[in-house]
C-alpha cells in the first residue's frame, strides 16, 4: 500500500503553469505520468472556437496523456471566481453555454469526470435562489455528463481561501451530490474529495473517508499548511489514502498542489522516496 499503490493524475492548471497550455500534458508524461486532469483552461469564454479545443485534443494525444478530469466553465479561476452556476444573470447563462461544450470535448478525449464548482454568494441575492439556480443548473448538467458516458463531481472548497463559497464542509457537498442524484434519477453526481481542503476546514479526515468514500468520484491532494508537494506540510497523506483504498476508492487521486520555487518537473520527488 502506499504511494506506489496509488493511481496519480498531475493537475496541469497548477503544476506546469510555467509552460503554455499545450505544453503542459508533454511535461507530464516526460515526469512519468499517463494521466492529467484540468480546471477550464479558457477562463475568457465558456466557448472557445474548435480549433482550441482540437489543439488541446491534439497536445494531449501526442504525449499519450488520458485526461481523467475537467472542470467546466468556473469564471474566473484562477482568480476570484469559484464557479458560475449558481450566480445569477450572465455568469450562469456562461456555465449553460459551456455545459455540451465541456461535456462533448471530455468525450473527444475520453475523459469520464466532469467537475461543476457551485460559485460564491453574490450580495443582493437569496443564499435560496441561488441554491435554486445551481440545482437547476447541475441537473443539466449531470445530464450532459451522462450523456457521454461522464460522471459530475461536486466539490467543496475551504472557507479560509473562499469565503464566500458555501460548500465548506463534506456534508454540505455531499447533501448537493444527493439532491442532484434525486432530481435526475441518474446517479452520477459523486463527491470530489479533495484532502487539502477538507483540511483547511478542520475536519475529520479519516471520518469523511469513512463515511463518504462510496459516494466519492475523485480525489485530490495537497499538503496543509502551504498547499505544497506531499512531506512540504504535516498531513498523513499516505495514510489517508491508503484508508481510502481500504474503503473501496480506486479511482485517480489528482496531484493539485503548488511546484514550490523550483520548476514542476522537480516537485515529484516524494513519490520515489
């Protein structure tokens, strides 16, 4: 057990960022990983022209990467934005726009996750409505992953860093995978668990694996405090994801952590240590 025994997927909007976009999945393999995962990579538009995505399409299969993991249209991320889909007005009309968007790309590629992040509270506007607006928004939108075959991650975030995003605590994200699976009837909204985050928030992170693990879709990791390589902090990662296997996770754990000062190519490391 162990790392070893884990599948790693490198998370190319936040390791590799020194390099251009479609660089990025060449770099990962020449590190000795088959498979990445992105946030939306055009933070302008939820509908790039097809020849962007067909060179992203093309970049991804000359390094022989499998994209495991797409988030769709966000705003702005990186940056103040947290998602669309439940903010009201032109940022949820950009989510909708990009939901077969992201959805029919992740089929061109084989990519079987799509990950919806719920957006901040907006002054002004009910915590209800929006709630209101983002079901109304996943249920398209699980609806569009099953479609090609995908499953939709919800995922939760931490208060800290986003204050204003309401999904900071497992349950709360887990609440919403349900209310998407009762609404559909399709079952394919799952649990993003990222252990960074759920950290942050000061949970108890071998009782969520416990009690969240069959519900989960995907996994992220980074070390806390510093959101750095795996040893860079004093989380038990090892341990925690080896509790996840024991509890029947086998899917892909995303490597969504800061490179540090040195280049990303050299932040992999404790992998053979």
């Amino acid at each position: 057990m162990g790392y070893t025994d884990q599948r790693f997927d490198v998370n190319l909007s936040i390791l590799f960022t020194e390099l251009p976009l479609l660089e990025r999945p060449a770099a990962a393999a020449a590190a000795g990983f088959k498979a990445v995962e992105l946030w939306w990579p055009w933070i302008e538009t939820p509908t790039p022209d097809q020849a962007e995505l067909d060179a992203l399409k093309k970049a991804l299969d000359e390094a022989g990467t499998q994209l495991v993991g797409l988030n769709f249209y966000a705003g702005q991320l990186p940056g103040p934005d947290r998602g669309a889909l439940s903010v009201p007005g032109e940022e949820s009309d950009r989510f909708r726009a990009n939901i077969d968007v992201a959805a029919d790309f992740a089929a061109s590629v084989g990519c079987k996750a799509l990950n919806a992040l719920y957006g901040n509270r907006v002054d002004g506007v009910a915590p209800a409505l929006q709630d209101e607006l983002a079901l109304e928004n996943l249920v398209v939108a699980a609806r569009a992953a099953d479609r090609v075959g995908a499953i939709l991650l919800i995922e939760t975030l931490n208060k800290p860093e986003s204050p204003l995003y309401p999904l900071v605590s497992a349950p709360a994200g887990i609440e919403i995978v349900d209310k998407v699976n009762e609404a559909t009837g399709l079952g394919n909204a799952k649990f993003l668990l990222d252990i960074y985050h759920l950290s942050m928030n000061g949970e108890n992170l071998p009782d969520v694996i416990a009690e969240y693990a069959a519900k989960t879709g995907h996994v992220q990791i980074a070390d806390n405090p510093g959101r750095g390589a795996p040893g860079t902090g004093d989380l038990p990662l090892e341990e925690l994801l080896d509790l996840l296997k024991n509890a029947g996770y086998d899917g892909w754990v995303g490597l969504e952590y800061k490179p540090g000062d040195r280049p990303s190519a050299e932040a992999f490391g404790w992998l053979s240590n």
